[in-house]
C-alpha cells in the first residue's frame, strides 16, 4: 500500500511539471474567443486611418461583436489557411437568410442565423455592410455559406468595397491558437 501511494505521488508531480512546461504559451491548445474592440485600440485606429472619413461606432462593434460569437461558438468548422491570414467558418442558412445575404439586408439574414440572438439581442436594421467576405454559392453544401474573416491588420478589397459612402466602423475579434482576426462592419 506504502509502494502505491509513493506511485501516485510521483505521478502527481510528474503530471504538475508537464503542465507547467506545456503551458508557456497562453494561446496554444486555448479555445477560439470573440473579443471586443475600443476606439483607443491600434488595430481600430489603422482601420479608420485606411478608409478616410470612418469612424469607430460603438453600436457597429457590438453587432460585430455577435458575429464574432458565432463564428467562435462552433470551432468545429472552422480552418484558417496556411499563413493563418483567414479564418473560415461554414454555417449552415436557409434560403431566406441566402436571399437577405444576396439582397444586402445583412442584419435581417444574420437574425435568421440565430448571430446574436444568444448574447443579449439581434442585429437590428439593415444599416450595415460586412467588411468580410461571404461565400453563399458553396456549391457542394447547398443550405451552407462561409464567412472569411482577415487576420488583424489586413485590409482586403471585401473591406475597400464596403467602405464606400460609408462613415462609421465597428470591429471586433476572433481570437484562435493565438492570431487575431477582425469581423468589419461598416455602416
């Protein structure tokens, strides 16, 4: 009996070393995480910098803040690319979320999504443009899109297009296995 708790203690803190050596990094092995932004961060200030005459908006965050949400509450179908300079993430929407998508009544198709429903509200008006890419003709997933989201500090064509006449941005974050990428809305 002497023998096996000796056993078992050794096992212990042989087990407690290993997980002080594994965990040096915060990021690896950490779940994906939406993360809210600020006026006051370098990301959303180089973004407004990018597209003259944007400004952060708050409300515009919180809305991408949902989206961030969902795009973080189902790692399974998420993949980055090799760079890690895209997240994807494949979901499934009815047809009338694909038409709203196709019509640019965003908020309408992402509250169809169930996107923020579950946080404290829906995506109100149909006052926004997503600065990301929005796949809805997969063609082996009929009921599927897919959202494409750029690493922080990218700016895309997806994101030059909706910037257009607009004045306002909202950003938030998806945080996965250390890299930040950036849900754009502009409005």
């Amino acid at each position: 009996m002497k023998n096996w708790k000796k056993l078992l203690a050794c096992l212990l803190v042989g087990l407690m070393a290993l997980t002080v050596f594994t965990a040096c990094d915060a990021s690896v092995g950490a779940p994906m995480s939406p993360k809210r932004s600020d006026a006051e961060s370098e990301s959303v200030k180089k973004l407004c910098e990018s597209f003259k005459g944007v400004t952060y908006d708050e409300e515009l965050s919180e809305k991408a803040y949902y989206i961030a949400y969902w795009v973080a509450g189902t790692s399974v179908s998420c993949s980055t690319n090799a760079n890690k300079t895209e997240l994807y993430r494949v979901g499934s929407a009815n047809d009338s979320a694909k038409i709203n998508l196709l019509q640019h009544n965003y908020a309408t198709a992402f509250d169809s999504m169930g996107i923020g429903k579950g946080i404290g509200g829906g995506m109100g008006a149909d006052d926004f443009i997503p600065g990301f890419y929005i796949d809805t003709d997969l063609d082996s997933r009929k009921d599927y899109i897919s959202f494409t989201l750029p690493k922080v500090g990218s700016v895309t064509d997806t994101m030059t297009k909706a910037a257009k006449g607009k004045t306002k941005l909202g950003v938030a974050y998806v945080v996965k296995d250390g890299v930040s990428y950036a849900v754009v809305l502009f409005g």
